[in-house]
C-alpha cells in the first residue's frame, strides 16, 4: 500500500486527515519536521503531506532541508496562509503542491492521485522490468518466463529496492523494515540476504543491486521497463 507521512502539529487534523485517507493509504505521522525526520530514519513515504506553520521545526524549514539531502519524494503542503509569496517561497523550495485550509478531503485525494501518476508510483503490486517480473498478491517472482523460488524474507527485500529504483536505503531503514525493529539479526544478514539474491538473479540484466558502501544498498535498472 502506497505510503504517506502527514507531518502536521494539530492532532485533530493528523486524526481526520488519516480517517479520510485510510482506505487508500498508509498514513504515519509527525507533529514537526524534527519528528518527520525521525520518523524517515526507519520508513520510506511515497508522499509527504506538510503543514507550514509548526513548532521545532516549520514546513518550509523541513522541505528545504529534505530537498538539500537529495531527496525528491512528493510533497504537498497544506497552510492556512493563502498569499502569492507563500506559495513560490514553496514551490521555489521544491514542493510539489500546495493547498490551503480548511482541507478538501476530495480535493486533497485528486492531487494525491495525480502526484502519484506523475510520479509513476505502482499502485498495482507489480514490477516489470524487461523480461523480469514479480507479484507482491502472489509472492511470485519470473525472468525469462521461468519463476524463481524466493523465501519471503528475499521477496520482501528485493520488492523493497525494485519500488524505489536509484533510491539508496540504510542498512538501518532495510533492516527496520524487512526483520522489525525488535530483530536480533545484524547488518551482516543483510549483506547475505543481497548475496543470495544476486546469486538467484544471476544472468538478469534488467537490473543491478548496488552496494553504497558504508550506506547501504540501491537497485539500478539497465534496461527500459
């Protein structure tokens, strides 16, 4: 399920905003930008929903900092403050909407699906990628018209890399998410988990596992998907 971080400091509309939302989405939460990129040390969004005026730190204060670490994930960002100069001090810091309250759930719902389409996010449970493909429904996974026997565990993490194409996850943020934070497991089964699925993938070239030394791991497509 697509994944969204509403980071507002109002309880009452995180609280609607996620009422609104969950049928479609996963919403987390942060009620600043502090706590946001806290929360992004151990989960990946698809997209940001931010809130401007916030304690600790403010929506504006949080987009700028996201932007300068390279990171382009989605952003739309709600306020109340509905003038021509709030609007390009955001767009000019790389957000990607902005819409003012009272929220229109309605209308919130439209730009989301339109981000994501624009984005190119898969909502079908799906990666193709020339003549490789996996289904997250059926767990099963093909190249070149054979299926391959994955545990779960594999599945999970080569899911995990092939949704995010060029996007460098932590040893940290794989491990949080594929074992859980209570795991007794350390960096190094990720490292074997990487090594076994690079040996059952031997011979596909429409992607690379790429280890970011002293990081972590990114998949890199070679060919068109």
């Amino acid at each position: 399920m697509i994944k969204i971080l509403l980071v507002e400091d109002e309880k009452s509309v995180r609280t609607l905003t996620k009422v609104k939302l969950k049928d479609k989405y996963e919403i987390i939460e942060a009620c600043d930008g502090e706590e946001a990129f806290e929360v992004l040390e151990h989960e990946k969004a698809d997209l940001m929903i931010v809130d401007i005026m916030m304690p600790n730190m403010d929506g504006y204060e949080f987009v700028q900092e996201l932007r300068a670490m390279g990171d382009d994930t989605p952003v739309i960002m709600l306020t109340a403050m509905d003038t021509f100069a709030h609007k390009k001090k955001g767009y000019r810091l790389g957000i990607d909407e902005y819409l003012t309250k009272p929220i229109d759930y309605e209308e919130l719902s439209w730009h989301i699906e339109a981000i994501l389409r624009r984005y190119k996010i898969n909502t079908d449970k799906e990666i193709v990628i020339g003549d490789f493909s996996m289904n997250e429904e059926g767990m099963s996974v093909s190249f070149n018209g054979k299926n391959i026997d994955f545990t779960e565990t594999e599945f999970k993490l080569l899911y995990k890399l092939l949704s995010y194409p060029g996007v460098i996850f932590t040893k940290q943020q794989l491990m949080d998410d594929i074992w859980g934070y209570d795991t007794e497991s350390d960096y190094n089964t990720i490292k074997v988990y990487i090594n076994r699925l690079r040996n059952k993938l031997e011979g596909c070239e429409a992607f690379e596992l790429v280890s970011v030394r002293g990081v972590g791991y990114k998949a890199v497509i070679k060919v068109e998907e």
